[in-house]
C-alpha cells in the first residue's frame, strides 16, 4: 500500500469556527477539489495531529464526521481512506475549454526551428572551484536505498517481460506515484492523464515551448532568467522579450505593457526561487499574473525546479495549484532531489496537452528509462525518497547558513547577499562598476569558476551580480572556494 503523503492544512486558530470545522471543511474541499481521491489513504489520526500541533481527539472527530457525511471510510488495521462512492461533486468544464483552445492554436510538426545562441554549461574539471548555479550533492543520495530499487525495477521488468516499448507519457506507475504526491504535497490537480515524464525539466521546457510557440510568436520573461529556457523558446522561432523584475521577481505592470502592444503567447516563471536571484514571488502577485494571462490569453509555464528545499516557512504551493483557467503548464524534476545525471522530470498540464507532447516524445526518443522510472517509483511508494528529502533539506538548510557567514566573513567588504528562503545557490551584489568579466577572467586563471550576473541576461546590460551555488559544496570546500575568490578580488 502506497505511504500516504503529508498533507498540509491552514489553520486559523483565531477563526470563530472551531478547529474540528475547519479540517472537515479542508477535507471536503481537497476532495472536491480532486487532490484527495477515492481509495487515497490518509495519515493516521496521530501523525495528523502531530504535524498540525492539535489534539489527537479533534482528528478522531473530524475523521469520525467526515466519515458519516460519506467522504472517508474506515477499514480495520489498514487506516482511513477517501471513500470509493463520494458525495456527488460537480465537475468544472472549464479547464477543457481553455485546453481545447489551446489545442487549436499548437503548430504542427515539422516546422522550422532556428539555431540555439548562447553558450553550452562547461563540464566539471578536477582541481576547479566550480561555483555551480545550484547543482546538488550527489553525494548525499541514498545509494543503498536506490541501488536495491534499481535492482528490483531490472528484475521485475525482465521478468514480466516489460523491458520493451512502453506508453511515451512515461511509466504509469511513476505517473501515478507522482501525481498522488503533487496532489497532497503542492495543491494540483494531477492524474496519470495530465501528467508526462520527461528527462529532466530542460526537456520539458522544449516542449511545452514547441507545443505553444510557432514562428514569430511572442513570449515574456524576466530579464534575468534561466538562459535555456530563452534558448528553447528561440529555437522553436519565438521572439523573447525581457520583463522588469524587483526583489519580487516579475513585476506584473512591466508585463501587462507588452501585453498590450504584442500578442504574447506564453511567459516562463520560476517563482518559488526565482532563477538567478532566489527571491520567492507573494501570492499577491502570482495571482496578478494569473489575472493578465486570462485577460491577455497566454499561458504561464511555471518551472518549480527546486521546490523541496524551502527553509524559511513551508514551501509556497505552485501558481498551478491556483490556476483556475488551465493556464499553467507545472514542470517539476526529481534531479535535484537525487542527481541530475538519472534525468526524471515531468510536466503537469491538461491532457490534451500531455498527449500532445507524448506525440513530440515519439519523434525525439520514444520514451524514457523504464527502469529508473520503476526504480523512481519504487522510492515513491516505499516512502524512501520521502525520508531522503527530509535528511537532504536538513543538510541543504545547514550549508545555506554557512555559506551566507562564508561570504560575509571573506567578501563583506566587497559584496552583500541576502540568506535565501530555499535553494541551493546564493545571489551576491557586487558594487558598481565592478568589472565583472576581468573578475570572471581573473577567478578562471586561479581555478575558481563563475556565473556572472550577465550570463542570465541577454540585453548587454550591466550586472553587478554573482550566482553562487553552494549545494554541492560540504562547508570546507565551500569557505576554501569563496577564501580563494577573495584572494582573487584583493589582486585584481
């Protein structure tokens, strides 16, 4: 039986109705809502009421009310579940309305695609500081734990004859595992149908840009932002225009101005930790934007590539969790929580759409690794890459702190950086009129390499700034890379 997810709840203890109301209502709403399905199985009443610091008792109550309104039932020394026959829930159409529209609009296959600019990510080299833009540890992962389901994945698959051609949407095993985890975890609305697997969120990207670019088409991002995601966009004929940003990320009135003199198609957010800079967009405004793609009829392509490592408060739900319109197309990897080099990641999005992108699978490689993604979802079931998360957050948490009093200690008199709320990289300000690519030049010749602020750019405008990835880093190696930098800004 699958390991029922973490299933986070708001309660406001200042609220006149009482805390037993409002978990029956949540899970009313989560079943209606489709995040909670029939046969899902919840945590039991203990576990609940330790992670939502309430009493036992108010659980028991509220399973015991949910369960005589005919939303759960109870079965002897297995748990409780959502009920197999639900209260009848209405079913929106609208979300297939706006993926029929869509569908409409997708260029066929075949077209021209334009050359990719920019340059390739150099490879790692022995000796070398390597300032990576937020890579992992790999040697954090549970190597026991995925070597036995890697073992098991082969065996099962050789045995059960099932090492041929599969479904281009990905193993649904691992569909299923992962939708059931998005759908407790981060609020969408997922099933095996609306959801691809792909290898690694860049792939994703290229195809959500295919499917929604053709030739001449106008998208939006932020003026620093993540340089393959322009690359996929302008290989698929897309012309990119730069949206402002603040410490905010996107600013919404920057982006409704090019709304209203190009027809955008498409805009491309990471807004739980905006790619370079690490700040984490308010609701406020995702639901600004929410607003403009409707009013504007774009689509939103929401790449959460790190969302595990959140430190500050609770990791914020995905902007597709709120998406009312079928808006968003939601691409999330599993790289950073294990290494990039195993490439599973998937894209959540109306299933037109998914289905579509299965046809673009078919031209480029068929389908994926159906070994990884068994043992992939071996670690999903079992609940091991759960408890893989939880050790690698504490770990990721810790160096975060570090490298921010490494880089005061050693380059406070240089440059300043605010503690992220998550991720695996920091954000460093350099003073004005720093020459960034004598500095970039100078590092390289000391073995030290660098992501200089302009790379993520493209508009030849100046930026004072440094990505630093610490994740991949132990403290040691981290203090000794960010001395070395410091030697190397004195003697510039």
């Amino acid at each position: 039986m699958r390991k029922p997810w973490e299933i986070s709840l708001d309660l406001d203890r200042s609220a006149e109705a009482s805390l037993n109301a409002q978990i029956v209502q949540a899970f009313i709403d989560r079943i209606r809502a489709g995040l909670l399905r029939p046969g899902d199985a919840l945590p039991a009443s203990r576990e609940l009421a330790s992670q939502l610091t309430v009493n036992r008792k108010t659980i028991v109550l509220a399973y015991e009310e949910l369960t005589a309104q005919g939303w759960l039932v109870t079965q002897k020394k297995r748990g409780t579940f959502v009920s197999p026959e639900l209260p009848a829930v209405k079913q929106a159409a609208r979300v297939a309305a706006v993926a029929q529209r869509l569908s409409g609009r997708l260029p066929e296959p075949g077209y021209q695609a334009y050359g990719v600019e920019g340059e390739l990510p150099l490879p790692a080299v022995d000796d070398v500081v390597d300032f990576s833009d937020g890579a992992p540890d790999t040697r954090l992962v549970p190597f026991e734990d995925l070597s036995r389901a890697f073992r098991l994945a082969l065996l099962e698959s050789a045995r059960g004859n099932r090492l041929g051609y599969g479904d281009p949407r990905g193993l649904p095993l691992l569909r299923e595992e992962l939708a059931a985890m998005l759908r407790a975890e981060r609020g969408l609305n997922a099933d095996a149908d609306t959801l691809c697997l792909v290898r690694g969120s860049q792939m994703g990207i290229y195809l959500a840009a295919r499917l929604l670019v053709r030739p001449g088409d106008d998208v939006a991002m932020e003026r620093l932002s993540y340089p393959p995601a322009r690359d996929a966009f302008r290989a698929c004929g897309g012309t990119v225009h730069n949206v402002e940003q603040d410490e905010f990320g996107m600013i919404p009135d920057s982006l409704e101005r090019i709304c209203r003199t190009r027809r955008i198609r498409a805009i491309y957010l990471t807004p739980h930790h905006q790619f370079p800079t690490t700040v984490t967009m308010p609701i406020d405004r995702r639901m600004r934007l929410l607003a403009l793609a409707e009013q504007f009829d774009f689509v939103i392509i929401e790449d959460d590539y790190d969302h595990e490592f959140h430190f500050s408060h609770s990791p914020m739900l995905p902007m597709a969790s709120v998406d009312q319109g079928g808006r968003v197309i939601y691409i999330g990897s599993l790289s950073k929580i294990l290494a990039p080099g195993l490439r599973v990641g998937y894209v959540v999005a109306p299933a037109g759409i998914i289905n579509r992108m299965a046809n673009d699978i078919l031209l480029i490689d068929r389908q994926g690794n159906t070994v990884t993604e068994r043992a992939a979802a071996e670690l999903l079931r079992s609940g091991k890459l759960k408890r893989h998360i939880r050790r690698a957050l504490r770990v990721y948490e810790q160096r975060c702190g570090q490298a921010v009093d490494a880089v005061r200690e050693h380059l406070g008199d240089f440059a300043s950086v605010t503690a992220p709320g998550g991720g695996l990289a920091l954000w460093l300000r350099l003073a004005d009129g720093t020459d960034m690519a004598r500095l970039t030049e100078a590092a390289l010749l000391q073995g030290i390499r660098l992501l200089p602020g302009h790379l993520f750019g493209d508009d030849q405008v100046p930026v004072h700034a440094l990505r630093l990835g610490y994740g991949s880093m132990n403290e040691r190696e981290f203090r000794q890379g960010v001395e070395a930098l410091r030697r190397v800004i004195i003697e510039r």
